[in-house]
C-alpha cells in the first residue's frame, strides 16, 4: 500500500492526525530529500512523541532521478506500508511524486492520497480575490530573460486568477517584470507562509517591487495575480482616466489616489509618469 503525505509548509502544528499515522506506520519512505524527512520525522518524534518503526527504509526519488530509480523497484517492495514526501507541501503540486502515481496505477498498486497543506491553495485564500477559480502555474520555469517574460504574459492574459511560486533568488526581478507587464494589476504575494516571519504584500503590482526594498526578500515566495478584468484594477483605470481630466500637475494626482486606493503616494507617482510618457 503506497500513501502519499503532505508535509507542513512551515508550521509543524499543521500536520494532520492521519498524516501522522501513516508516517508512524511506514516501512519504506519514498523521499524528495531524504535528509529533510529523518529532519521532519524527528521533530515529529520530539514535539509530538511519535513513535516510529524501528530502522524504515529511506529511498530518494526526485525529479531528477525517479525515471531510473521506479526502473529498478521490485513490485513486491510496496507489500509493505509505503509513503511518499516532498519536502514540503502536497507530492505532486509543483513537487515530485506523479511519476510514482503513474506507475502504482500501471503495476495496480494500491494507493491513497491525504489532504493536506498547500502553498497556492492557502494563498489564493489569502488574496481576498472576489474570483472563485484560480490557476497554479508554481515556478517559470524558463531562465532566459525574454522567455521568462513571454512566459508571464501569456499567464496574465488567462481570465483567471493566476498562482506562482519564486525563490529568493528571482523575487525582485519577477517583481520588477510584473510591474513592466501589469503595473495596475491587484497582487496578494506572501513570503514563508504559516512561519514565525510570514511576510504579505497586498496591493497593486506596480508597488511591489518597491515594497520588497523595506523586508528581507530570503525565504519562498507565493504570489496571486488576479485576472486582468478584477473590479479594483478596472476602478484604478477609471480614476486615473478622470482624474487626467482635470489637468492638475502630477503629484497631487498621486496623492488623491494614494488616498483612494490605501497605496503609497510614491508608487501613483511613478506609475502616472509611466502613462504620461506612454502617452506622447
């Protein structure tokens, strides 16, 4: 019997019951990290009391290797309680483990999948978006910088709200590239989620990048944009076009939409510029 187990995306508290029951009865751990799950499993066994079976089997099956190494598995292994773990989150959502599905269901393996913590699913609920169904695009994944940004315009222009994950490493130059494409866009983006330092921006696209000037950027990051027709961009639009009618200088424009909006003054300011220079 093979279980796949959702692991905690921060907090140790959010691991469920049944998940824990599983992980306590394993014989043999499927692992995208071997070393991240003995970490979990002794957390488990420190805060919680688990207990678990004396000396399981570890074995590693990630993206880069999981071809060979289902190749070379005896069917007979998973006569025995199995489970599989990413290293955080549900097995499959942007983490390893449907080649191991694939091949339970070709060699009629009995599987089970539990619930449990999702990034996108718990930033999407997060965002306050009006909109009911959302897409999880997880990381672009081309490193170019030309295809990274054909590869977000396309996703901007789906009539959904759109979920990505990014690293620390990229989260200030997909910032700056969503403030280029989509500057008036509504953004919910959270660093760290259910940690001790969970960090949340919410606003608009255009006033991300410079809100990332003020926190550290370190840590995983999971950003919802909502889709291209949501009532808080389409009424940005609206004030900007009305209040271009009255012809008043540009700061005091920002400062009347900053106070409209809840946005730094700032953020209008240079985002007003932007449209005045499109504009000529």
């Amino acid at each position: 019997m093979l279980s796949l187990v959702p692991t905690p995306i921060g907090n140790l508290d959010d691991v469920s019951f049944r998940a824990i029951d599983r992980l306590a009865s394993a014989e043999v751990f499927f692992c995208e990290d071997v070393r991240v799950t003995k970490k979990l499993l002794r957390l488990l066994g420190d805060r919680r009391g688990v207990s678990f079976r004396s000396r399981p089997s570890f074995i590693s099956l990630h993206k880069r290797n999981e071809k060979f190494a289902l190749q070379a598995l005896d069917r007979a292994l998973f006569d025995r309680p199995c489970v599989y773990v990413s290293d955080a989150g549900m097995p499959c959502a942007s983490d390893p483990g449907a080649a191991l599905v694939d091949y339970a269901i070709k060699n009629e393996i009995a599987y089970e999948v539990l619930p449990g913590a999702n990034a996108a699913v718990t930033a999407f609920a997060g965002s306050g978006f009006s909109e009911s169904r959302f897409v999880f695009y997880g990381f672009l994944e081309a490193r170019k910088a030309n295809a990274r940004k054909g590869e977000l315009e396309a996703a901007l222009k789906l009539p959904f709200a759109v979920i990505f994950h990014e690293s620390p490493r990229r989260i200030e130059g997909f910032a700056a590239l969503l403030a280029d494409l989509a500057p008036d866009r509504e953004i919910a983006a959270f660093k760290e989620m259910t940690k001790l330092h969970e960090k949340r921006y919410i606003g608009l696209a255009g006033g991300f990048a410079k809100a990332l000037e003020t926190i550290s950027v370190k840590g995983e990051w999971t950003i919802a944009i909502a889709p291209q027709n949501s009532p808080i961009a389409n009424q940005n639009e609206w004030l900007i076009a009305e209040l271009r009618k009255l012809s008043a200088p540009i700061r005091p424009l920002a400062k009347i939409l900053a106070k409209l909006s809840g946005e730094k003054s700032g953020v209008w300011y240079e985002r007003l510029l932007q449209k005045v220079g499109a504009q000529r």
